[in-house]
C-alpha cells in the first residue's frame, strides 16, 4: 500500500509538471501583467488614491471609537478598582495612578484624530461618485450620538452644553445652503464681515463664530476641571464626539433628502430584515450581472475568463496548503489601525513628494519669448563664448512655461507601445492568431469602387503581412516635432531668412494624444504651441514635452481651429483646495483660509 500511494504520488506531480509545460502559464501571466500595467496610469492612480485613503481612514475612525467605547468602560473598571484599593491601603498614591492610567489610554485617542485629518484631506480629492455621502452621512449621526453617550457624567454640564452649541453652529451653517425660500432665517447663517488676517486666513464675524467662540470656552472649562486632569479625562474624550459631529455636517453639505431617506430606511431593513435584504440585494447583483454580461460581447469575456483563470487553478491546485483563515488570523494579530495609518501616511507623503517634485518648482505663464530664448541660449551666445558656458547659463531658465509660435518642419514617431501585442507575440502561433482576430480587426480585402483612403492602405498590406488580423488599435504612439522659428517681415515687406537656420530648431515630445492634430499638419504651417522649458538648454535642438498645440493657417478640414492640451492634472490648485478644505472643517466658522 505504501509503494502504490507513493507511485500514484509520484505519477501525480510528475503529470501535473508535463501539464504545466504544456499550458503557457508563464505567457499568460505576462499578458494579464502588461494589461494590468497599461492601465495604470496618472489618471487612474488620481482616482483610485484618494478613494483608497478616504475609505480606510473612515475605517479607521470607526475601529478607534469602538476601542474608545471600551476605554471608557475601563474608566469605570479602573475606578472601581481604586475605591476598592483605598479600603484596604489608605496611603495609596490614586491620582499618580489615575495620571499613568490616563495617559496610557490616549494611544485611541491620537490615532483616531489622525484618521480624521487623512479623511478630511482626501474626501474633497475624491470622487463624489464613489462615495455613499448620505449612508456616511447617517453613520457620522449615529457615532455623534453614541460617543456622546459614552461621555463621562463628571463633566456633563460642559458636554451638553458643548453639544448643543455645536449642534446650532452646525445647522446655522448649513442654512444658507438649504434649497427653502427663508431669507430673514438663512441671515442667521450668513458671514456679516471678513477681516483677512495675513495672506492666507480670514477671520469670519457671523452668529455661528460667536458659538464657536463660546463653544472654545466650554473646552477650557472642560480642560480646567480636577486640576486640568479634565484634558486627558473629559476635553480628549468628547472630542471624538467633536469631530464625528463636524465630519456630518460637511458630508450632509454633498447629501440629498431622498439619499438621506434611502439610507434611514436601508439601516432599518439592515437591523430587522437582514435575510429579506440580503436575498433581495443578492438578487438585484445577479440581474445586474446577467444585464451587464449580455451587453457584452460574450465571447471575448468567456475567452478573458478562462485566461486569467488558468493561472490561478493551477496554482491553487499545486499549493493545496493554502489556508486564506490562516491569512486572516495572521493579518488580525497586528495592530489593524496602526498598520491602516502606516499604509496611508506611506501613501500621502508619496503623493506629496509627487507633487512638489511636478508642481513645485515652475513658472508659469512666463514672458519669456522665442526670440530672447535664442538670442541668450541660441548660436549667436555660442559664437561670443561656448556652448557648455551657454548651457549652464541657460539652466536658470528651466521651468518656464511658454506659449510660442513657430513653423512646423515634420514630425515623427519615436516609439510604438502595445502591451497587448507583445504578450501575444509569446504565445503559440495558431492561438496568437485566433486571440488577434478576436480582440482585434482582420485585414480588409480589396475590392474595386469607392474605399476610402485607410481601407485602401490596409488592404495593399494584407498580403504582405504575417497575420490576417491586427490590434493596432491598441497602439501607443510617441511624436516628435520638430519646429523652426516663425519668418519676420523686414522693411521692404519681404521675408528676412535669417531665422530659418536649422541649429535654432527646438524638438518638442508628444504623447498619443496629439495624433489626429499631427497627423493632420502640413509642412510650413504655423502652429502656435505651449511647452516646459527643461532638459537641455543651451544645445542644438532642445527638446521639450508639447503640453498644447493649435494650428493657426491650417485649412479646416485637416485640423480643426480649437486648441489641442494635454489631459493633465492641475496638481497645485487640487492640493491647495484639499488643504483648504481641511483648514476651514477644523476652523470655520471662526477662521477660513483665503
């Protein structure tokens, strides 16, 4: 019995290695790899990022109250336990230990103040779209309340007083944004003067700074009491509640009535008719799924899934001893919130780096024209002195963000990118080629009559090609322009030549997304372009990334009059404004920042 299990064991691996020689499992993770990472890009990292951090920051928030109410529990514990103390040891040291005990349990305290700074900095940088702000909104309710209830009794005329007057700031603020006609009521919540304080603050004179004004005075009354042993006992504490009753106000602001309705009534059937709504939400997926699937071309997705399942099946089927209960056991062992805010202060200081190092450093909107460029960094300042002196000076100008006009000479392709076609290129030949026809367009044959201009190109190739189909649609394309100095008028009305010399050309890069104005651009017509000056200046033939170009003499129907700009985000103000946001929900009414 042994030799035959040990035989079948043998026979097992050994046909599980010749069937994974056979299947290209290495061919198709490449090909999910290159799709994976040609969808990654700035724009995505832009949505996805700021979703990512706003949700496991409210996670967070949600973990650290939850401990915060179990702290609280431990107060009453702790005290309990020193009364008990005192009976028996009279010269027992309690307010040393209640300090110790205090400071100990703040650790909650801290992380969850630095969730909310991560929420309140990403919510305005991500997608209203994504966010459930009148579920969040409900949520947000809900914690105010219970945190309020979990406050100590000790200091309950400051809290409810505190409450209240946060509570009448919050709704006072929120009359002027709501959609009913009362204006003497509305006057209430309205901003009566601003005194700039410097050039970044405003002071704000309205009913609702008076209240918060009052409200900092409850604080410190907080704070004062045993001794200022109130900070860390009851100030700490009731600003959880603080803060989940400021986050509601800004998420009731992107809230609707009907949402907020949904929402009420969706937590209700969530707490007393779970399975009904289980099954029901169930059921909704499931048609939308089927909606969603037949929409699409069944094929393909059949083919997709069955590609990108292949890899997974065998690698489960040869690591057996995979255990996800094992993962989640090991991954509840750390500290959940700790390694939540690790990852996201990771992520934040990235972004920031990011930022700095794309934004931090230009000038935008410069003066500097074409013709002072060339007269400082062109020949003439290479034939006074040299070109490497020319470079270095020259390289205090790098920066700039200039709009010039020019006369365009050619442009070509530097470099063609598709991912999809070099993972394909790994595979066997007869399943390439079955995958190109599938994903992508079969040469079009040549027939006599009427074919436009691309058909008629195509079909010359269709012979002379390797395969009967492409996916050129998923082509990548880089440009490169070249680009000479626009011709001046002299006295007489005749055109001096003078700057139609090659060594002042400048080269200027292009992505993709400028194909159809390039392609469309005849030699000697006039563009009118926007570019960085960075790189090599000072040289022959510099060359720039094209940032927005526009024809100015082209015929209409080979380019259009509008002007082409490169999709890119404006990363300065997006920053500023989340700055901005999170400084006005810490200070507003009070203070604004300009």
């Amino acid at each position: 019995m042994e030799i035959k299990e040990y035989l079948i064991d043998v026979a097992s691996r050994a046909g599980m290695h010749w069937l994974s020689t056979i299947i290209p499992t290495h061919h198709i993770n490449a090909l999910i790899f290159f799709f994976i990472i040609s969808n990654l890009t700035i724009d995505f990292f832009a949505f996805f990022i700021p979703l990512v951090i706003f949700y496991l920051s409210f996670i967070s928030m949600v973990i650290c109250t939850l401990k915060v109410f179990q702290d609280s529990k431990a107060w009453e514990n702790f005290r309990t336990l020193t009364d008990l103390l005192l009976r028996f040891e009279p010269n027992l040291d309690v307010e040393q230990a209640e300090v110790n005990f205090g400071w100990n349990h703040l650790e909650p305290y801290a992380h969850f103040l630095l969730s909310v700074f991560f929420v309140i900095f990403s919510f305005p940088l991500a997608s209203k779209d994504c966010i459930p702000c009148s579920e969040l909104a409900v949520i947000t309710g809900f914690f105010t309340v219970t945190s309020y209830l979990s406050l100590s009794t000790h200091a309950e005329p400051y809290t409810r007083r505190a409450l209240a007057t946060e509570v009448t700031a919050g709704l006072l603020s929120l009359l002027p944004s709501m959609p009913l006609d009362w204006p003497y009521l509305k006057v209430l919540g309205q901003t009566f003067l601003t005194l700039p304080v410097g050039h970044l603050v405003v002071l704000n004179v309205s009913v609702p700074c008076l209240l918060y004004i009052y409200l900092l005075y409850l604080f410190f009354r907080m704070a004062q009491l045993r001794n200022f042993k109130g900070t860390y006992c009851y100030l700490v504490p009731y600003l959880v509640c603080f803060m989940w009753c400021e986050l509601s106000v800004v998420i009731l602001l992107e809230s609707t009535g009907l949402g907020l309705l949904r929402a009420s009534i969706g937590y209700c059937l969530f707490l007393f008719a779970l399975p009904i709504l289980v099954a029901g939400l169930a059921l909704v997926g499931v048609l939308q799924f089927a909606r969603w699937f037949v929409s699409l071309e069944l094929t393909k997705i059949a083919v997709t899934m069955a590609v990108c399942s292949v890899p997974l099946l065998l690698h489960w089927w040869t690591k057996a001893s995979f255990s996800v209960v094992g993962m989640v056991k090991s991954l509840t062992r750390s500290s959940m919130v700790k390694l939540i805010l690790v990852w996201l202060t990771a992520i934040v200081l990235f972004c920031w780096f990011y930022v700095y190092r794309s934004e931090g450093m230009k000038v935008y909107n410069s003066t500097l024209t074409w013709q002072q460029y060339g007269a400082l960094c062109g020949p003439r300042a290479w034939k006074e002195t040299n070109m490497a002196r020319t470079q270095i000076l020259c390289s205090h100008l790098e920066g700039h963000r200039v709009t010039w006009t020019g006369r365009f000479k050619y442009v070509r392709v530097t470099d063609i990118d598709n991912s999809a076609e070099s993972a394909i290129n790994m595979l066997p030949f007869f399943i390439g080629d079955w995958m190109r026809c599938l994903y992508g367009e079969a040469y079009p044959a040549c027939r006599p009559g009427n074919t436009s201009t691309a058909e008629e190109e195509l079909c010359r190739l269709k012979l002379l090609a390797k395969h009967p189909c492409h996916i050129k649609k998923f082509d990548r394309y880089k440009f490169e322009i070249t680009v000479g100095m626009p011709f001046s008028s002299g006295t007489d009305g005749s055109r001096s030549r003078e700057e139609d010399d090659v060594t002042k050309d400048i080269v200027l890069r292009a992505s993709s997304e400028f194909k159809s104005v390039l392609l469309s651009l005849r030699q000697g017509s006039l563009i009118e372009f926007s570019t960085i000056l960075e790189g090599r200046l000072g040289s022959k033939w510099p060359v720039f990334e094209l940032k927005a170009i526009s024809c100015l003499n082209c015929v209409a129907q080979l380019s259009p009059a509008r002007r082409h700009v490169k999709i890119e985000h404006d990363w300065r103000s997006t920053v500023h404004g989340a700055v901005k946001f999170a400084f006005d929900f810490f200070f507003f009414p009070f203070l604004s920042a300009a």
